[in-house]
C-alpha cells in the first residue's frame, strides 16, 4: 500500500494553526470517517465479516429491548451465533404497522436527533419512517468517499439536478456554491457545486443555467437525464464539460449508457434506497456490477420466489440496514431482482451485485415466466419530440398500456409509431393500448418512472 497525497489537491492553509495540532477537527473527522469506510469495504474481509456480525448483534439488541414487535419476530433466538437467514423477511407493510404502534425507537434520551422521512411512492403509497443524524451524516460520507476511492478528480464542479414538484409550475431554483466537499473542502481544493431544482421549467432558461458554468459531474435520476435531452444533445453536454453522469434512482438504459461513452463521458451508477441509504456503488471497470457498501448493509439475496433472465436467476433483494436504530430494516425486502456474488471480475474481495432490477421498474414478464429487460425512454423522445410526458406500464401477461400527453391527439402513424417501438423492445407476444391523457397521475411519485410492472 503507497499511502501518498502528492497528488491530492490540498488547500496551501489545510493544515491547522494551531499548537500540537495537525488537521482540524471537522475536516479531520470527515476523513478519518472516509477512511473508516474504505478501511471496511476494501479490507481483510473476515475483519469486515466480523465488524459487520458485531453490529447486527447491537442493532437486534436494541430493537428487541425497545421494540414490542420486533422481540415477537425474533422470538427465543439467542444474540451470539443468531444467523441472520433465520429471522423472518420484512415486507414493507409490516413496516408501516411497527411505525404506526411504536414510532421511532430512538429516544430524547439517547441524544442522536430523529427525523421524519418517507419513501418516493414509485412503488406505490409513500412509506413515512425515522431515520437519525447518524444517517444522514453516513450518507453525505459515503457518497464523497466513493470519489476517493475511484481517484476522481476533486478539482471537476458537479451539478445535482432534483425534479421538486412543490415549486410552482414552471419554476427553477438553483442554488450554488463553490465547493462541494462539504467539511474536507477547507482542506482539499475541489470544484464548486450547483444544485438545480424545477418543475416543468423553461427548457431554454435550464440550459442556460446548466451550461453557465463546466458541468464535471453530473449527479441526477436517468428520466431527468432523459428530459434534458430533448432540448440538447450530448455533444453540446460534452462541450459544456460533462465528464460523468452519476445515475441515481434507477438503473441505466443500456442505449444511453452506450451514447454517453461513445462521447467519451463515464458512467456510473449508485443503487441506493430512501429507507437504507446507499447499498451499492457500480464498479469503474465492469459496468453493471455493484459492490455493496458493507460499511452500511448486509445484503442477501432470497431465491425462493425467483425469475429467470437469461443464464441468470434473480433472486429477491433483501437489505439490512446496520444502523437503522430509529426505524429498523433487517431482511427488508427492498423491492428488486439481483444476482449476489462473494466478489467482482476486478478483483474487489467484497460481495457483489449484478443484474439489478426494480421487480416493478426495469422488467417485462413474458408469457412462459421468463422476464427481460425493458428500456425505451430515449427511443420514444427521440421519434416524438413533441410528447410531454409518457408512462408505460405492464398491465396483464402479454398486455401493456402507453399513456401520452403534450398531444391534443395521436395521428394513425404517430399511434403505430408508439406501437411499433414498445413492440420492438417488448416483443410481438404484447398488446400494445395507446392512450392521450392531459396529464398523467403519478400518485404522489417523485420519480415518475417511464415503465412500471403491474404484474411482477
């Protein structure tokens, strides 16, 4: 190991002024945590193993002596030697009922701040649960820590782009600052940041704002993306100074991926949930492969009720959340399909995620219980410019529903045209039912995804 900051754009007043001191406390602490991480994640994995059984051991001894409902799911079983796969799986509706009868488990007394916080509704009603400072702080952590672990350059601006449906119609909010390193930015140079915040906004106007500066890395939901680029192709982003685009939210649509390296502009992929924060970083050197963040999460995957992709069985997503003391998550069924490796083809000696699907979001069922992947976004914008916005999703086995809007109405082509692309990427096997709505009902979601599986 070469531990050496030669190159690290260290600040020329970084270091403290004060006596018998080196680093200051925040930026100090900010950095040891950093290297707590990495420390875990990419070290001697028994230490990591044994790290992680401690901490499921302390999180089960917290909510079985404050959680009714949790002492009748774990039952007689003994803490030390409590294999994790022996604990029954949580389903989102047990959930709702612990946080309706007991509230967060956290209490004044433990001094650690609780705040409300809530789910995105993309797979249904929005779930309210608690989450402490603790998390949120692990959040900001590991998000930074990830820049350090693949060598980023800190010195690249990045944007962060969020669709607020609470601003005004039309509106744009864009906040800036000039560094986005949080509390190590008065000990490393970085670039500055910019968070742009709309809500059907003027698409003229959000060009402006987001070419006004170098974009460097840009960090927003792949249907954001999508949106923009109806207004702009990705060699003006390129000019502009895209050099990665950090997909949040969802996972990448091969085609864009594949348009966005072409232009020499990375890719990465961060597969996180609003209950347990990040559970996986996509690897820099195999697209598609995730390493979980141990520091974090212990993730199983259950093959009991499985689907079939190819050569790969998908199995269910079930996340424990170590430090999930206000509200718990242990074996909480995330909602997804993945494969679970003990490692990655890079050589990361850490368990690994593949082939991740939203059960709802990214996968058609067919009509022999097989599924496959289901990415159209671009190809839709593309051929009609003219829609606003557009939802597909899986209503029955073999049926699938289009709704349009931004149209007053669809000519005969303009109809066979939709039909043909969904049944281009979906298969003949499909009816296809195009309807024009005025606007689409997304239920309350924020992440108004383009396909949703009715059926899985």
């Amino acid at each position: 190991m070469r531990f050496d900051f030669a190159n690290m754009p260290i600040r020329e007043r970084a270091f403290s002024e004060k006596p018998m001191t080196f680093c200051d406390p925040e930026p100090k602490n900010f950095l040891s945590a950093i290297l707590d991480i990495g420390a875990i994640e990419t070290g001697n994995p028994l230490a990591r193993e044994h790290w992680q059984t401690v901490q499921l051991r302390n999180l089960i001894k917290h909510v079985t002596e404050r959680s009714p409902f949790w002492r009748k799911r774990i039952g007689g079983r003994k803490l030390f030697g409590l294999a994790l796969s022996s604990l029954p799986i949580l389903e989102r509706g047990a959930v709702v009922k612990q946080i309706a009868d007991e509230g967060p488990l956290l209490r004044p007394t433990d001094h650690i701040a609780v705040n409300d916080s809530s789910t995105s509704g993309s797979s249904g009603v929005p779930v309210k649960f608690f989450a402490s400072a603790m998390n949120a702080r692990y959040n900001q952590v590991r998000s930074v820590a990830q820049y350090f672990l693949e060598e980023r350059d800190l010195k690249l601006n990045r944007v962060q782009i969020d669709f607020s449906p609470h601003l005004d119609k039309g509106a744009l909010k864009v906040t800036r600052s000039e560094a986005w390193l949080g509390a190590l930015s008065s000990f490393f140079g970085c670039g500055s940041n910019k968070v742009i915040e709309y809500f059907d906004p003027d698409m003229r106007r959000f060009r402006e704002d987001l070419e006004r500066d170098p974009i460097g890395y840009l960090v927003t939901a792949q249907w954001t993306l999508q949106t923009l680029l109806q207004s702009v192709d990705l060699a003006t982003l390129k000019r502009a100074g895209l050099r990665m685009w950090v997909s949040v939210a969802d996972a990448v649509d091969p085609g864009l991926r594949d348009a966005l390296t072409s232009e020499d502009i990375a890719v990465r992929s961060t597969y996180s949930a609003q209950e347990v924060g990040p559970i996986g970083f996509e690897c820099q050197h195999s697209s598609g492969n995730y390493h979980v963040a141990t520091s974090n999460v212990i993730v199983e995957v259950d093959s009991d009720e499985s689907y079939l992709l190819g050569s790969h069985r998908l199995g269910r997503v079930l996340v424990t959340h170590l430090h999930s003391y206000a509200t718990p998550f242990i074996r909480y069924d995330i909602g997804d399909l993945a494969v679970l490796s003990a490692d990655c083809s890079c050589g990361h000696r850490g368990p690994t995620l593949s082939n991740v699907y939203g059960r709802g979001r990214n996968l058609l069922k067919h009509k022999d219980g097989t599924v496959s992947p289901f990415y159209l976004g671009a190809a839709l914008i593309t051929k009609l410019p003219e829609l606003k916005e557009y939802r597909i999703r899986q209503t029955g086995v073999g049926t699938l529903a289009v709704e349009v809007s931004g149209a007053a109405d669809l000519d005969p082509n303009e109809r066979d045209t939709i039909i043909g692309l969904v049944k281009k990427q979906a298969g003949n096997e499909f009816q296809v039912d195009v309807t024009v709505v005025r606007a689409i009902d997304w239920r309350g979601s924020v992440k108004r995804l383009g396909f949703y599986n009715e059926v899985l």
